[in-house]
C-alpha cells in the first residue's frame, strides 16, 4: 500500500507541479470529456462516436457530437451530431407515483457504426426523460449525420408524438458483422442475437455468452481475427474497471472457451497511472494485422471521463498479451505528424482566475484472474489531484487544462510570447465544447494597447475554435463571453 501512495504521490506531483513540461505523450487522444468510444475508419478519415460527459452524473448528458482527425492525433468536430432530439431540454413527466419529474433524453455509449453500400448505420443507447432504455439504429448517408431512426421518426416518450422501436431494450449495444454478412448485436450482462438484414428485428434466440468472471458487465464487443472470434467484456467500474474476455474458434455465438493465461487483458496500472480502463472498443488498421483498444479512463471521476488507445498484440495461439494502459498512446501515422515552430512554446500563461485543485480519489479492486485463486487480497485506495493552471493550455496534453473560477464573470486567459511575433491560426479547444461558445481574441505589442482581432459572437459549437491571420503580436488574450470558461489547448497554424 505504501508503495502504491508513493507511485500515486509522484503522479500528483507532476501533474500539479508550478512549471508545466512540454507533453509528448498522445494519450488522452482528444481534448474532452468523452468516454464508451467506438473508432472506424472510412476512406481517410477516423470517426470517434462516443458519449459526451459533463459532469452532471447520469441524470444529464452532454449533447453527442462526432469527433474526425486523418492522423489520429489532430481531432476536430463541427456541430451536433443530430438526431431529432433536444438533448439540453428538460421535459415533464410523471413517474409511477404520480409525482412530477423532469428529466432529459442522454445519448449514450454509441455502437460502432457499419456501412452497408451508402448508408451508416449507428446504435445509440438512447434514455429517456423517465429513464426507459434501448439501443436504436438510426441511420444517415454521411457518417457524421444528421441522422434518422430506421423506423420511426424518434424516441417514445409522453411529451412526444413520435415512436421508433429500440433494436434491444437494454444499453451497450454493439454490432457485429461476420464474414458471412450476418449481423449480430452484443449488449449489457453477456447477452447477444443475430439480427435481420434490414436492422429492424431480432431473428434468433437471445444468448447468454459464458464467461469465467461472473459480475455485472457492460461495454461488451466481438471481433474476429485470423478465424478466432473475441468476446470482449468489462468487470467491475469506476477506478476499477477491467476487461476481459473469451474465444471461439466456431461462430460469434458458440463454442467459447476460456483463453490459456491472463483472462483480463487490461485492468488500472499503479505504475502509468492510468485507473479504470472500462468500456472500450477493438480498432482495426484496415487491410493490416494491427489492432488498437481505444477505452475510457476514469479522469476525475463520474463523469469526467476521458478516451486513450493503446496497442493491443496477440501471442502465437491467439491469446492477447495484456495490454498496458499508459500516457504515451499510440502512433499510428507518425509520417503525418509534421513539426512546426510554436510560437506559444515558452510563453507565460496568465489568466483572469484559476478554479481551485481538485482531488481525486479512487478505489482499485484485486486482479479478478488473481482474486480467483488468491487469498487475503484487499482493495487500494488511489488518489491524484486536478489542477487547472493557465499553462497547462500549452502543455502538449489532451488530459490538462485551464479552467477559470465559475463567479468570474469576465473569464480571460493571456500569452506573453517573450518578443512580437508573427501569428497565423489559432485553434481553442475549449472545456465541455459540445455546449458550444462565443468569445472574441486581442492582441498586443506592449500589453497595454490591444486591438480585437478575432470575434465569435454567437455560440458554436465545435472544436477546435479558429481565429485566423492573426499577424505580428507579442500578446494575445482569449476572452470568454458565453460557454464554459476554460480551454484545454491552444494550437498554431503557420
């Protein structure tokens, strides 16, 4: 245990030491709290679907959005991804005690999308105001929508008319399509079906896969690689969340056997202090035997969730080694990442305030493959803190950022780039960015004569925020006028 606290301890401090290094790690992958990824690729472009987390528990979710980079390293999203549904609206119901609620509907954990001729096909877990659950197939011919159910106009709920039938009433849905060209969906608690052509129905007996961890599980997936299929599963949650899994060497519903070795195949690291790796998704490279897990980790905890990838390798048997969650991420294009001078390397970050640290606790369960067999092992207790500096905003990380005190009413954040030089394209990732913001952009030669250069007036809602040409500045200063006041990176386009 207290080997443990002092691997946690160094952690904290180098995350909330007063001089923020240059970061070159790649994980988190995106600037933003997004948690049960699902990753493709079609044609050049990756497409990360996942659920957007704000820090309002489960009672209330971020509006979705659909996140694109060619290099799996410079991410990007513009609008909402839509789908009929007012995801900020809070709508009136009565519950079965005849008591007046209000809720809202919450998109959650998206299926991987498929794509069969021109049509994109996604499976939401969709909740209603009133807490009703199911995954839905809505579809689109763009993979970043807009997109509509495949049968009916939207969601069942008593303040609306309109009715579309969920594919499975239950969350997690995840699609499978054999080399055959069945379909199959997989959701919570190990439970699976083979589907019709068209999406609509069920069309086989709902199966319960057998797996050797028997506790709850959620974010399930199948994948198949060189005529083994993998079923994946999570164990546990929050800090301790693991996953596991099981092989057929038959079909995507039979003949599972309990693979020799490590039966959880990623689980928290004291050592890389990456906690909770849970509900997560297998990438593969097209037309190449490599293979990424892309998963949530556990951020600040609730729902402040952020999504990292790590490489997954398998043993000559077919067995997956384990797969060690850590900062430094994965590289797929390393040919694309192009080094260009920063002009805010070394700058001195100042901002109108600073949202006090927050601490973090958590709790690491045993080894479950360890926990089977052994006695006496007990729970760690974790804990690391949150700081949210000025400088953090150019730090080179996905996983830092500045956020401003929630009375300041006039929330700004300032660079002094050492000398006057010359500016082009700003981008502003800015926090919880699916709400969307307007703000406007200065500069300045002395410090004290500033010339607004830069204005978004009205929300929007994308990421990153552009402000271009800028030209010859020593100073520049961000100022926030709608949205939530804080940014987790500021990028330079020459």
């Amino acid at each position: 245990m207290k080997q443990l606290l002092a691997i946690s301890l160094c952690f904290v401090a180098w995350n909330a030491g007063a001089q923020v290094k240059k970061n070159i790690n790649l994980n988190p992958i995106i600037p933003d709290n997004i948690a049960d990824p699902s990753l493709v690729m079609f044609r050049d472009t990756f497409y990360m679907y996942a659920t957007t987390d704000v820090d309002h528990g489960l009672a209330k979710g971020g509006p979705p959005v659909v996140w694109k980079s060619v290099d799996f390293k410079n991410w990007s999203f513009e609008g909402v991804l839509e789908m009929g549904m007012d995801w900020s609206k809070g709508y009136a119901y009565t519950n079965e005690k005849g008591e007046q609620r209000t809720g809202y509907f919450r998109y959650w954990a998206p299926g991987k999308p498929i794509r069969r001729k021109d049509r994109f096909y996604l499976f939401p877990t969709i909740v209603t105001p009133d807490d009703k659950v199911g995954t839905y197939v809505v579809e689109s011919d763009n993979p970043a929508g807009p997109f509509r159910f495949i049968n009916g106009d939207g969601v069942h709920f008593p303040a609306k008319d309109t009715d579309a039938k969920p594919i499975v009433n239950d969350i997690d849905g995840e699609p499978f399509v054999d080399v055959d060209g069945r379909t199959y969906i997989f959701w919570r608690q190990r439970q699976a079906v083979e589907v019709s052509d068209d999406l609509q129905r069920q069309v086989s007996k709902v199966i319960t896969v057998p797996t050797l961890h028997g506790a709850y599980s959620e974010g399930p997936g199948m994948f198949r690689r060189k005529d083994i299929y993998y079923y994946f599963y999570t164990q546990s949650g929050d800090a301790s969340y693991a996953n596991a899994y099981m092989m057929s060497r038959k079909t995507s519903l039979d003949g599972f056997e309990v693979p020799s070795g490590k039966n959880i195949f990623i689980r928290s690291d004291t050592a890389t202090g990456v906690w909770g790796p849970g509900h997560g998704n297998v990438f593969q490279l097209p037309g190449k035997d490599e293979f990424v897990f892309v998963y949530l980790e556990y951020g600040e905890g609730g729902t402040t969730r952020q999504v990292f990838a790590n490489r997954m390798v398998f043993n000559a048997d077919g067995t997956i080694q384990p797969v060690i969650p850590d900062f430094k991420g994965v590289d797929i294009f390393p040919s694309k990442r192009k080094a260009t001078a920063n002009p805010f390397s070394g700058a001195v970050v100042t901002a109108s305030s600073i949202r006090k640290d927050r601490i973090v606790k958590g709790t690491i369960a045993p080894d479950p493959d360890l926990a089977r067999t052994t006695k006496g092992l007990s729970t760690l207790k974790v804990e690391r803190t949150a700081t949210y500096l000025p400088a953090h905003t150019v730090d080179g990380s996905n996983g830092t950022r500045w956020r401003a005190e929630t009375n300041d009413i006039k929330p700004w954040i300032q660079y002094d780039l050492g000398k006057v030089k010359r500016i082009g394209t700003i981008e502003m990732f800015f926090v919880f960015p699916a709400y969307g913001h307007a703000w406007y952009l200065e500069k300045s030669n002395d410090g004290k004569i500033w010339t607004r250069c830069a204005t978004q007036e009205t929300v929007a809602v994308r990421s990153p925020h552009l402000a271009k040409n800028i030209g010859k500045a020593r100073f520049i200063r961000i100022c926030v006028t709608e949205g939530e006041p804080g940014i987790w990176e500021i990028k330079h386009k020459p």
